[in-house]
C-alpha cells in the first residue's frame, strides 16, 4: 500500500544529515533503510514534519532549524568535574566523547571541551543541539 505521508504513516527511508559546512553526521546510505510510524519518536518532528506528503521514490533535503532539531544549546549542560572522577590511567582530549552515569542510573555521553591536571570541562548537550542541519531523504516505501 502506498500514499502520502502523513501522522502515523509507517514509511521506510533512507536519510542523511549533514552539518552547514558538509560534515555528515548520520546516514543510513550504505546501510540498512531506517523503518518508522511517524509519531513513534524515532524520527525528531521536524523530519517528521518534512516527511508530511511525499510519496514512495521521492527525495527532498530541508534545513533543519535548531527548534526543529536538537534544540538550541544548553549551557547549563556543560560542566566542570573533578580531573580525580576519571580513572588515572585514562588518556583525556578535547573533543573526546565519554560516557557517564547519570543519577539516576541512565548512561549518557558527555563531549570533552577543555581539560588542565586539576579539571576536566564536559558538554552534555546533543552534538547537534544549537546547530542548522541538513536533512536530506529518499522515501522509499509508505504504509
């Protein structure tokens, strides 16, 4: 069964985004197509939103505002720890992602920022949050 997009649509996509200066950041390309229901969160609303009414074998690529992303940057999310949290032995750098425990016991990543011998600055924003992405899809089947 096929037909436009739209709420609840079962569709199956490939996708790629891409940051303004062409860095790629996810693409199913090369890989499986990502299978969805719109609505299910999987898919951030604004490609949900770029979804609506297109149709098996159509293509389009939109810019993704941060509000219809990863919303803006929190600065509220970058943290400065304790260089002694971190075993000894663990080689830290700048823009090293590192996973933590977050209180609640749920695992979260957080981005290495800056670091000296006493502190260690660590992001905890999307690496996508504040920033325009482009979206770029090629629908493939619509249900």
């Amino acid at each position: 069964m096929s037909g436009e997009i739209g709420p609840g649509s079962r569709v199956k996509i490939h996708f790629r985004l891409r940051l303004e200066d062409g860095t790629e950041a996810l693409s199913t390309l090369g890989e499986e197509p990502l299978e969805c229901v719109l609505g299910d969160g999987t898919l951030r609303e604004g490609m949900e939103m770029a979804l609506y009414g297109m149709k098996a074998g159509e293509e389009d690529q939109v810019t993704l505002t941060p509000e219809q992303g990863w919303g803006p940057r929190d600065p509220e999310l970058v943290h400065n720890l304790p260089r002694n949290r971190f075993p000894k032995e663990m080689e830290l750098e700048p823009g090293q992602i590192v996973a933590f425990e977050s209180r609640d016991g749920e695992e979260m990543a957080g981005a290495i920022v800056a670091l000296d011998d006493a502190q260690v600055e660590v992001d905890f924003n999307h690496p996508l949050a504040g920033r325009n992405v482009i979206f770029w899809v090629r629908v493939l089947e619509v249900e």
